[in-house]
C-alpha cells in the first residue's frame, strides 16, 4: 500500500495593492468608479489603497493596458473630469 505525503497548504497568491500618495484628493473608491468607467476593473481596500486582482497569468500587454487605464483614470479624477 502506498503512503501519501501530507503537504503543508499553498497560500493564496498575494493581490497587489496600489497605494495612492497621500497628497492626492481622490480616495480609491473614487478612483474604482473612474477606473470601471475606463473598463478596468479594481478593489478599494482601505481610503486610499486600491487593489488589483489579476489573473494568475498576466502578458506584459495586459499590464502596460492596465497602467495606461489606471493613469487616464486618476488624470480625469486629477482634472476633475469624473468624480
């Protein structure tokens, strides 16, 4: 008979978190809504912590889209074009 190897659990891949700098007025609730709008779709986890939940396999083209959407997004918020 076989004898089975007990493994200890494999945590969860950690979700990265974009921390917003402190000087800027827009919470990341805000910056969520503008981002959805954009067509990116994010989490806020804190006032000003917004976190991204990827796939666990991402192409450098996804991430270079998900930068760009992110910066268009707080430029309008900057501009006070959406809030």
């Amino acid at each position: 008979m076989a004898t089975l190897k007990v493994r200890p659990p494999v945590p969860p891949p950690s979700l990265p978190d974009v921390q917003l700098p402190s000087g800027e007025r827009f919470t990341a609730a805000q910056l969520t809504a503008a981002a959805m709008r954009n067509g990116l779709l994010t989490v806020p986890a804190g006032e000003k912590v917004l976190r991204l939940v990827p796939p666990l396999i991402v192409s450098a083209e996804q991430a270079d889209r998900t930068v760009g959407i992110l910066d268009a997004s707080m430029a309008e918020l900057m501009t006070g074009q959406q809030e």
